[in-house]
C-alpha cells in the first residue's frame, strides 16, 4: 500500500458511533483483509504443506489475523492432497507505549516453549514496525532448537528503522499506527472490523 494512500472516508461504512470522531479513515476494508489471508494460506500450503506444525499466535493483537488463517489453512486442507496439521499456542509480548514502539521486549504470558523443541513452527503476528520485537523473540525461540520457524505478520511497515522481513506478508503500509481488526491503541479499537487509522484527537483521548 502506497504511501500516498489516504484511505476511505468514514461514512462508506458501517462503524461503532463513538469511535467516528477518533479514526481519520477506514485504510483496510475487511474484505480486502480476508482475500490477503486466502492468498497468505495457499502460500503457506505450498511452502509447508504435508508438514506438522505448531501455529505460536503472539497476543492480544494476533489473535484476530491468526484464527482466520488457521481457518483458511484448515479449509485449503480439507480440499487438497497436500494436509497441514497444525496446535495453536500463544504467547504475550509487549513493546509499544502509546503509539511507539519501546526497545524492550516483554514476554508476559503464554505457553511453556520448550514444547517448540525440534517443532516446525509458524509465529502469526499482527503488525511488525521496527522488527525490533520479532528480532528479540526470534533470538529468545533459538534457545528452544525449534526444527524450522517461519513468520507471518499481517502487516509490515516501511520505515528506516525496519530491517527485518517476514516470511509472510499480509499488507505492507506506510509507517503510520492503524487500529481495528484487534490491533489497539491502549486496549481500545480492538472490536473494530476494518484496520483504520487513529486520528490525533482518538490518540490524545485514549492515551495514558
């Protein structure tokens, strides 16, 4: 997505009413999402397919990208030779304060990983801005000797700071801070359906 990308007005869509005077615009419909991740799961098919793996979803604002994409992998199974048998775990990270990302990586939660030791693993994330915290997380899995790791992130952002890339891409935007589709901004804009854009007067409402 480009960077002169503007969006879509905030009237074309069905939105909460209190959430209208914090978006600036709807930037992903979630149509559009939910053909990204059918194309994101065939790829992954065809990279892993026949293969036993261990989906490790990062919470909270995983959660929403990684059910949908174990669902299509699931369906993709249910009509093609190849099968991808697959146990969800999770786990908790933490790194932004506000709208930016922190340097230091919180692992808050989630499932003992030493049951990653010689597993094939998918690590589905939500949004990788400076690739700061994938980096880190990466670095923490080695000391578990998974078999394989593969990262797929719904987005990935341009910016300078950002140098690590994903195995899987969902949507590659512009170094702007969106919401919706359980991404949040302090908790809040999780329930929304498309990923929007925080407007600065959502920003100053809900900051802490």
């Amino acid at each position: 997505i480009s960077d002169s990308w503007t969006g879509y007005n905030l009237d074309v869509f069905s939105l909460p009413h209190h959430y209208c005077e914090d978006l600036e615009c709807v930037f992903i419909p979630h149509g559009v999402i939910v053909d990204r991740i059918e194309r994101l799961a065939n790829d992954i098919m065809k990279d892993i397919g026949d293969n036993r793996i261990t989906v490790l979803c990062v919470l909270k604002g995983g959660y929403k990208f990684c059910a949908d994409l174990v669902e299509q992998i699931k369906s993709l199974s249910r009509n093609s030779e190849r099968f991808i048998s697959m146990r969800v775990d999770f786990i908790r990270l933490r790194s932004y304060c506000n709208d930016k990302s922190t340097a230091d990586l919180q692992i808050i939660g989630g499932e003992d990983l030493s049951k990653l030791t010689g597993k094939n693993v998918l690590i589905v994330e939500d949004v990788i801005g400076t690739g700061r915290t994938m980096e880190a997380l990466l670095s923490h899995l080695e000391k578990y000797n998974p078999k394989m790791v593969k990262v797929a992130s719904l987005l990935v952002k341009r910016s300078a700071d950002n140098k690590y890339r994903p195995d899987y891409i969902g949507f590659e935007i512009p170094n702007i801070f969106v919401v919706g589709y359980a991404l949040d901004y302090n908790e809040h804009f999780r329930d929304l359906h498309h990923l929007c854009i925080i407007s600065e007067k959502g920003k100053e409402k809900y900051k802490v």
